[in-house]
C-alpha cells in the first residue's frame, strides 16, 4: 500500500473518532460504549486499508510488460529547389525563386501509372509562383517574397491530380547585376524629374518677367513699386533703366518717351576705343585702320613717318607673325602694293623701307626687277 492511502486511512479514523466522541458526551453515553467505538474504528481502518487499489493506469498493460520498440520515422516528401529564373512584370529582369517543396500523394486507382511525385509537385509550385511573379516588378522583390509565402502555404492538387504540393521557406531576389541597375535607373529617374521640375520653374519664371513684369517700361515700374512702395524717389530715378531693361527683353528699343531717361553710356565725342576700326576716309585712304588711338592719328598734322611703321609692327605682331620671319616681309611688300593702288605713296615706301628687304641691284645682263614699275610709279606719285 502506498504511503498516501496510508496516511489517507489514518486521517479519516481520526476525524470519525472525535465526530463520535462529540456526539457521546452530547448524548450522555456511558462509558462502556466508548471502547466498543474505537475497536469498531479500528477494524474499520484495517479493511479500509486491506482493499486492493483496482484503478486501471493510464499506459495499457502490454505495454509496461513488453520491452520498447523503436518508433518509425513518418516518410518526408520534400524537396528543395534554389535559384530558378522566374519572369517578372519588366523584360529581362528575372526572379530568383528559392524554396522547400512539400506534397502528398493523392489515392488513384490500382493500375494508374507509376509518376514522379516529386517532379509533380515541384512543376505545380513553379507554375503557381510564376504566374505571381509575372505580375510585380523587379524592384519589389521582397514585397513578392512575402506575397508568394502566402499564396503558396496551402496544400493544393497539381494538374495531373496526383499529388499536393505547397512550398515552405520561399525566398526571392534579384541578380546582383540586375539589382545594380535597378538603383542607377532609379536614382537617373530621380534626378531626370528634379531637373524637369526645375526646367519647368525656370520657364515659369522667364514667361513672368517678359510677359508681365517686364511687358513695358509702366508694367516694370509697377513691379519695382510694389516691391519697394518706401522707395518712390529712388523709383524715380530708376524709371530709365527699367525702361532700357524692359525693351532690351523685348529685343526692342527704347520707346520715345522714356529715351531722355535712359543713361548714356558713351558720350557722341568720345574718341573709339583701343583696337577699333574705323571706316576709310573720304579719299579712300586707309591711314586710320591701324591707329589704336594711343597717339596721333595717321594722316594728322602731328603724324610723322615712323609712327605709321609703328603700327605696322604693332599689327603684324599680334597677327603672330615673327620678327625675322619671310611671312613678314611678304605680308609689308604685300601691304605696300595696296598702298600704292589706293594712292598711299609715302606710306608704302614707309613700310617697304620699315619691313620689306632691299632688292639686289641688277647687272647689265639681267632682266628688269619685278618691283622696278612700282618704285617708278612710286617716284612719280611722290
């Protein structure tokens, strides 16, 4: 007998002894009686205790009296699958589809034929994912990732009708290459609307200057107003150059009334600036084309021989022709003969005697010098 039934007996003889000896004293019993109660407990206790526990135990007799077996291991339909190429919503951006492919054969008659089931149920997975994954583009690849966990979590038939199949542990990226590209047509995509955006806003904001803030001198006079409405006496004084401003945007000039508000930029006396050219005189001369207004002008009363050279030189030199190169020589002799046909005498030999070597004098036996003529008509003009 076990240590709790004991204790259990005991604890209840207990209780009913003091029940009865309660109820003797109440009832007066005589002493005699007493004994008689406590034997009769005793006995009591006794078969209580002698009674064999039949309560069944919860593991079958068999069991406890045969030695363990080993228990089998269920059979495992699984197959993994990694990397396959799986279309998506872009042309040439493919899915990598990686998962585990469960499935369950399905009951057929006795003389169906002998399949693949694992074969099957991969087919039937790849072409539920690819059709998902046709639908989405290759940037949302985890997003499709966790679409495809759901939609294939469910056991369903392939359609053969032989087994089940379901994936589990799916996993979806893209190529490293693929991805790379991804992020720099996104980030050229990007930077394409900035400057659109930016584009548009500098449109705007040419088309508002010219066709409203700068329409006509009042419309720009208005504008600065109401930009500075403290500053009326400056205002005032700026009524020529927003005048000037709004029809140089105009590719205008200056309307009458507003032209003897214009500032002059050169006074009408102001002499041309260094290294202008101005036109020929009246005589046709071209004494004044090289004159860069540092001296005298060519021609005056105060111009002598060599300032004329001067200017020759000046001009060849910034013309890159070198001191003592034949190109120089050829562009003074050159020079010279257009003088002479202009009338220029004394300026071409200026620049003949200045530039342009001296002829060898010719013998008695040889031919005339190209340059003999020209001398001569020199000579005359002179």
């Amino acid at each position: 007998m076990s240590s709790g039934r004991k204790t259990l007996t005991a604890f209840l003889a207990t209780i009913c002894a003091l029940v009865l000896g309660i109820v003797g004293l109440g009832a007066g019993w005589p002493l005699r009686v007493y004994p008689l109660l406590a034997l009769a407990l005793i006995v009591a206790s006794a078969l209580f205790a002698g009674v064999p526990n039949r309560r069944r135990g919860t593991v079958p007799q068999q069991f406890l009296l045969e030695p363990d077996r080993p228990i089998e291991e269920p059979e495992r339909w699984e197959r993994a699958v990694c990397a396959v190429a799986l279309p998506s919503a872009e042309e040439d951006y493919d899915f990598l589809f990686s998962a585990t492919v469960r499935w369950c054969p399905l009951p057929v008659a006795p003389d169906a034929p002998q399949i693949n089931a694992g074969a099957l149920a991969v087919d039937a997975v790849l072409d539920r994912a690819r059709h998902i994954a046709a639908l989405h583009p290759p940037h949302r690849a985890s997003l499709t990732q966790h679409y495809l966990h759901g939609a294939l979590a469910t056991m369903l038939p392939d359609p053969t009708g032989r087994v089940t199949a379901m994936a589990e542990g799916v996993g979806l990226r893209l190529s490293d290459a693929d991805e790379e590209r991804l992020r720099k047509l996104s980030t050229v995509r990007k930077d394409e609307e900035i400057w659109e955006h930016e584009r548009n806003w500098e449109r705007n904001k040419r088309a508002y200057l010219s066709n409203d803030v700068l329409k006509d001198p009042g419309s720009a006079v208005v504008w600065w107003m109401a930009r500075n409405d403290d500053a009326i006496e400056k205002t005032v004084h700026l009524i020529g150059p927003l005048a000037q401003l709004s029809s140089a945007a105009h590719n205008q000039e200056v309307p009458e009334t507003f032209r003897h508000l214009v500032p002059t930029a050169r006074p009408e006396q102001e002499a041309p600036p260094t290294g202008s050219i101005p036109a020929a005189n009246g005589h046709g001369s071209t004494a004044g084309l090289f004159f860069d207004g540092t001296g005298p002008a060519p021609g005056s009363a105060t111009s002598n021989g060599s300032g004329f050279a001067d200017q020759v030189d000046r001009l060849m030199t910034s013309a890159g022709l070198a001191a003592e190169g034949p190109e120089r020589a050829l562009f003074a002799r050159r020079l010279a003969d257009l003088l002479v046909g202009a009338g220029c005498g004394e300026r071409a030999a200026e620049v003949r005697s200045a530039f342009d070597a001296p002829a060898a004098p010719a013998g008695p036996s040889d031919p005339e010098p190209a340059g003999s003529s020209d001398n001569a008509a020199t000579t005359t003009d002179s």
